[in-house]
C-alpha cells in the first residue's frame, strides 16, 4: 500500500473509535441507603445506564410509576441496572417502601 492510503485508514479509524467512544454515555449509579436514593434525582442522555445498588441493611426494590421497569427484591450490597433508551422522564419507588422515591431525566 502507499504511505497516502495508510495514513489515510489510520485517521478513518481513529475517526470512528472517537465517534463510537463518545456515543456510549457514562454509567451512572444510584445509592440505596437509610430509606433514600441517593442522589434522588438525576438526568441522564438517552442510552444511559443506570445501576442502583443497595447499600441498606434491609431489602428494597426500584419500580417505576409507569411500569417501565422494575427490579427483584434486592437484598444488601446487590444490584439492579436499567437503560434509558428514550427521553422522558422516570418517576421510581420501592415497592416495599413507596415513601422512597426518585426520578430520572433522559434528555
């Protein structure tokens, strides 16, 4: 091959690792602790994944109000992970204690 077309095929893929790494949003991570989500809010772009962990010595579940997703009953240190693949927003519970809340944003 010609040093042109070399060089060429490097920045093509060099362009497309750069693309793909920037596409993939950042993992975010939501704390299960003293009867809360911690942070109880958080906004996210779509393709964002989300792991909630608790961190409580009691079980807990994450549900959403509109049934998008809802996690196993999650006993300590265990976790739960979901996607946001479309905008909206998420209002979520546990299920065993409704008064805990909390919401994500996809925008």
């Amino acid at each position: 091959m010609r040093p042109r077309i070399i060089i060429g095929i490097f920045v093509s893929a060099c362009f497309i690792v750069a693309v793909a790494a920037q596409s993939t949003p950042a993992p975010v991570n939501v704390k299960i602790d003293n009867f809360t989500f911690g942070p109880p809010e958080v906004t996210v772009p779509p393709g964002t994944t989300i792991t909630w962990t608790n961190r409580d010595d009691i079980p807990h579940t994450v549900a959403s109000s509109d049934k998008a997703f809802k996690s196993k009953v999650m006993d300590t240190d265990e976790k739960y992970a979901f996607t946001f693949a479309s905008p909206g927003t998420y209002a979520y519970f546990c299920s065993i204690h409704p008064k805990m809340t909390g919401k994500v944003i996809v925008q």
